[in-house]
DNA sequence: GTCTATATCTCGATAGAC
DNA sequence: GTCTATCGAGATATAGAC
C-alpha cells in the first residue's frame, strides 16, 4: 500500500529513480542543515518523505555516502558558478573579476543555502579519505579566489594585506550568508551580493 | 583571571570540585569541537580525563547541562570582553569604538577559539528553552556592534549601508577567525585583529 | 522498490557498592 | 568522587518476503 499520497511513475524507471535519489537528497540536506549530520536520524529522513528507513539502502549504500554525495556535488557546483562568474565577467581587472567571484560565491550561498551550509560544516563527519576528498576540492576552490586577490595585489589595485588572511576574510564572510539568509525576506540576493562585494572592497568608512 | 567567573581556593575540596568541574568542561569544548556536540559521546569526554563516564553525573546533571554551560559561560566572557574594550577604548568616535570592538572580538575567538567555535555553532542542539536563552546572549552581544554602526552611519562616519547585511557581514567573518586561527602559527593575534578592523573599514582596494 | 523483522552497537543516564 | 553493572532507547545496517 502507498503511505505518501504520490503517484508511482510506472514508465520511467530510470526517471523516477533519479527523482527518487533527489527526493532523498534534499530531504537529508534539510535534516542534517537543521541538526548536524550525527543529529539526522535515517528513520527521520525516510519518514519525512513518507518512506521507511531500510527503503534507503535501494538508492544510496551508507548513511555516510549520502553526505558524502551532498558534499561532492556542493562543492563542485560552487565551484563551476563561480569559475564560470570569473571567466565570463568580460574582464582583465582584479577589481571586476574579484566582484563577480563574490556575486556568484554570495548569490550560491543564498539559493543554495542548505547545501552550502552542510559542505561548509560537516567535513568533521567525514572519514580520513572522504575528508580528504572534500578538502581537496575546497583547496581548489579557494584557489579561484586567491588568485584573483594575487592578481591584484601584484597590480597595485589592492592593499598589500597577507593573501591568506584576506582569503579567509572574505570566504568567512560571505559563506555565512547560509547561516542567516531568507529568501522572501527584506533582501534580495541582489542585495547582499551587492552589499558585500562593495564592503569588501571599499569598507564601511565613508570616503572623505 | 580566571575564565569561569568563580573564586577558586587553593586548597579546600571545593577548589578540587571546581578544578575537576573545569577539567570536565575543557574536554567537552574540545570533543565538541572537533566532532560536534551529536558527535561528542560522554564515554569519549570521560575517557580523554582519565575517569569513567558515569563519574562525570558527579559534576553536572546532564550533558545538555554541560553544553549549555559551555555557551552561556563563553557568551558572557565574550559580551564582557568586547564591553570593555569599546568603553574603555578612550574615544567616542565610533571609528575607534568599532576598531576597538573587532579587535576584542578576534582576540576572544583566536585565543578561546574552541568555546567560541562551539558557542557560534550548537544553538541547535539546545532544546527549545535553553536555545532561547542563549539566542537572547548572543541578540545583545550583537547590539554592542549594531549600536556603533548605527552611530557612525548617523554621524555620516560610516557608508550607509544596511545595518543587519553589515552587522552579519562583520561579526560572519571575524567569527571564522576561531575555525581557522592557530596559535603559534604564522600569523599573531595582533596580524589578524588588525588586518580584520583595516579590512571591515576601508576594503581591499587600494587608496587612488 | 518498499516492506517487516531483526542483528548489532552505542548512546545517555541510573543504582548502588566502596 | 569514582567505580562496576545495567537499563532502555535509538542508531546504522542487513535479510528476505512481496
């Protein structure tokens, strides 16, 4: 007997098995971006779409290759978002390149919020080899930023500040916009992007 | 100073009871943080002081008890902290008032980086009333940095941007200082409280 | 693909001896 | 104040029917 009200595609299996994996997916996003990744009970996860727990185990090995999954297809979407941001600004400048990075980094982290949020805090959960996974697609990523900051930096266009300080800077201030942001709140993404990048880039003290 | 508020004696077994009780407390930041407070078993905080982890029910009530211990005694250090700096900072330009104010808050989070880490990240693995209870701690921090940007913007000292985008903007990234900051490392206290003030004021752009 | 039933383990917490 | 022994709950994961 179907418990969850939907309706069984019988005519694409493959279809409905990719919509199934995704249904799981968000739901466990939702899960672990609520209650950390030890917080997230399976039985929970299951039950929030309407499944049992052992049902699982058809669409995905381990609880840990599930998070693993999230944290892989994060990081390497943001990664392309960005990436392509850069690229595609129309531009040599440090000082564009560096605002469209930050438009794409904030815009992400806005959509995308859970996501982002759980790739951002939950590579303690992780084994030594998937961290070690994870950590090295977070190293790539950062190095899309700080080349950009290098860029500049050599160019006179910005301050003479420690590269890795500035990095972490900028990264801890924009990734936290997973933390508080609401869609349909007094801000658009607009918004905050914008806000940021000018406040990265200028600071907050008016020009006198 | 001692850290917890108390007056410890030497000598007494109430000195004894508040040394272990500290014990027990570090070992709990310490697991906590790098496993999550889902991810920080008892037996393991008991196992990491030399006892058995039904001795621990000696010291606290529960290990919520403890966690909530953890934020409340860390948010009040840090409120007491960042108060003092900005009032006996000497000056009544929120310019210095709000460099005073990042500098103590980076301090905090560099030098007890693990409470710190632990205080910005469990909220929710406190139940309903106790995660209100902390909520309200952290909303009035918050309003010692929301009052001097309000300040310098109505003084026409600050840019007039959004007051909550630039409060979460600033307080987002000098709260990662206590994810990434290692003591004895390259970089001093003093490098990133003062590379953090120079940053949130005047930007990564150079002067023209 | 999902189910029921279950194995195995670990968790927080308590009881009571010393 | 710490110990051993234990309880009951809930965790991930597996087996096998349908």
């Amino acid at each position: 007997m179907n418990t969850n009200g939907r309706t069984p595609s019988a005519s694409t299996p493959l279809g409905a098995e990719l919509d199934r994996r995704q249904t799981i997916y968000d739901a466990m996003v939702h899960l672990i971006y609520l209650k950390g990744y030890n917080g997230a009970p399976l039985r929970a996860v299951a039950e929030s779409i309407g499944i049992r727990m052992p049902s699982l185990y058809h669409h995905f090995a381990s609880k840990e290759d599930l998070l693993l999954e999230i944290m892989s297809r994060t990081m390497n979407d943001l990664t392309e978002s960005v990436s392509t941001a850069i690229n595609e600004c129309g531009s040599d400048e440090p000082e564009h390149r560096l605002r469209a990075a930050i438009l794409a980094h904030v815009a992400f982290h806005a959509e995308r919020r859970e996501e982002a949020f759980v790739a951002d805090s939950e590579l303690r959960a992780l084994d030594a080899d998937n961290r070690a996974l994870i950590a090295s697609l977070r190293d790539k990523y950062e190095e899309l930023f700080a080349q950009v900051l290098r860029d500049g930096r050599s160019k006179g266009i910005f301050i003479n500040l420690d590269e890795r300080l500035a990095l972490n800077a900028l990264l801890g201030m924009c990734s936290q916009v997973s933390v508080w942001y609401r869609s349909g709140g007094r801000l658009t993404i607009d918004d905050v992007s914008k806000g940021y990048s000018d406040l990265f880039l200028s600071g907050v003290l008016s020009p006198h």
